[in-house]
C-alpha cells in the first residue's frame, strides 16, 4: 500500500534529518516509527501527506509516485490525526466531524449517520455530544472527537502523530482502547509516530526504529525486542525497562 524508497529530507546541506530511510506498508497493518525526540520521525510521517517535500527518494502509494499527485488529492485519502487536535473551537463537535465528508459533498443525511455511528463508537453519546463545543469537553474527550474526524470520510489510510501524547496515562489507555477497538481499523493502513515503547508494542504490526534520520531496525515487535540487530536496539528497550 505505502512505498517508501531511499527517501531523504535536510532543512540545510549538512544535516540530513532523513537519510534514505525505506520501507513499506501492507494494507491493514499498523507501521510504527519509534525513537526518541528529534530522530526524524514527524518528518517522515509528513513526507508521507507532502506536507514537507522530500529532498530525495520516492513514496509510492498504491503502484502511483505520490509526488506526481496534486496534495490535496493525495490527503484525501489519509486521516491525519495530532497531539494536538486543532478542532474548531467555534464549530461543534458533530461539525468538526462533518468537515472532510463536506468537502466531498457528502449528502446531509449520509454525514450525519456517519457522524452518529463514530460518536457511538468512540463513546461520546450523540445526544449529549453533537451539539457541544470542543471547550465544553474533557482533553481526553476532544481527542476522541479529533479520531472520529480523521475516520469520518472513510480514508484507507491514517497518519497519527503522537495521538495520545497530551492525555494522561489512564486517558491515554482508555481512549486508544476504544479506538483500537473500532472494527474498521482493520482494514485501514496506517503509521503511526510515537516516543513510548509501550504504545508501539501494543499498536505495531511493524516497528521502524529510527535513531538520527536512519532506520536502526524494521520489524515484527517480537523480532526488534527479541533479535536486535545491533547494540543501539538492545540498549533501547533494555533501558525502557
Ligand atoms: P522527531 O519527530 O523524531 O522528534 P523530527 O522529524 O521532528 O523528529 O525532527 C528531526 C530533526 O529535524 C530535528 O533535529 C529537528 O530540529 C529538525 N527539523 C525538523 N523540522 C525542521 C525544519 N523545518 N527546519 C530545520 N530543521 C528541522
């Protein structure tokens, strides 16, 4: 579904902040990229909707070179989900969600059901929560609202950058459980960028640990944690413990 070749971004000539990193991404599985802070992972992920242009290499989505596409066109089919959830705060909830299916002139009646059935599914009671505004909601609670938007228009991918990342350790868990619990994530594709080795476990299908703009090791959770390739990936989760 998602190929990235050789792929390469620096900001100045001396600092590649990725370095022809490559890997890909089957339908329905969840590609982790891991690592600590300023490993070149948000920078990767945004290469991916062309919010930042490579400098080199090529993503392919689908067999089509992404950068041969309109980006717009190319973020249509992705749900991006951010720490932070940049809801409209004058718009209300069931508003919010309704934004990408308006773009593609969804009829009324069908954006409505869809906004329903996500708020159901992400525990937020339509009739309480349709008609309510982001700030009339728990930090935790917009965050359910900002999945919800991403999903709205049925994207077959999702790009999440530390999705839970402002919420609090009990937040955190509740609401990844009930999103990880939504039936149509199976069929999603979808990478995810994170710092916590917990979530990468729990959410991974793959995990691409990433360590100053290089792919340290690629691969099954059980694989990085059990046969690390080198002494940087035994040194990383050894001192999560
Ligand atoms: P991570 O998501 O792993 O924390 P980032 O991809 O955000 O890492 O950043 C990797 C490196 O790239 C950092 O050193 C950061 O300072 C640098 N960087 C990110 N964006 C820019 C930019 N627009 N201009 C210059 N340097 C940048």
């Amino acid at each position: 579904m998602i190929k990235v070749d050789q792929l390469s971004k620096y900001f100045t000539p001396l600092k590649k902040v990725v370095d022809a990193i490559s890997f890909e991404v089957n339908k329905g599985e969840t590609l982790v990229l891991l690592g600590t802070s300023g490993s070149g992972k948000t920078t990767t992920l945004r290469m991916l909707n062309r919010l930042i242009e490579p400098s080199s290499g090529t993503i392919t989505i689908n067999g089509q070179n992404i950068l041969q596409q309109p980006a717009d066109a190319l973020r249509r089919q992705m749900g991006y989900v951010l720490q932070e959830t940049g809801l409209f705060p004058h718009y209300t909830i069931a508003e919010n969600i309704a934004i990408v299916p308006g773009l593609l002139q969804w009829p009324k009646q069908q954006t409505a059901a869809r906004t329903e059935e996500l708020l159901h599914k992400l525990q937020l009671p339509p009739h309480e929560y349709s008609e309510a505004y982001p700030r009339e909601l728990s930090g935790g609670q917009q965050q359910r609202v900002g999945l919800a938007r991403a999903l709205a228009a049925n994207p077959p991918i999702l790009l999440m950058d530390e999705p839970f990342g402002a919420l609090d350790p009990i937040t955190r868990g509740m609401v990844r459980k009930d999103f990880m619990a939504l039936d149509e994530l199976h069929q999603k594709t979808i990478v995810l960028v994170t710092h916590d080795v917990n979530e990468a476990f729990i959410m991974g299908t793959q995990i691409c640990l990433m360590h100053e703009g290089r792919i340290a090791q690629i691969g099954s959770p059980a694989t990085l944690l059990f046969n690390p390739a080198n002494d940087f990936v035994r040194n990383f989760f050894s001192e999560q413990r």
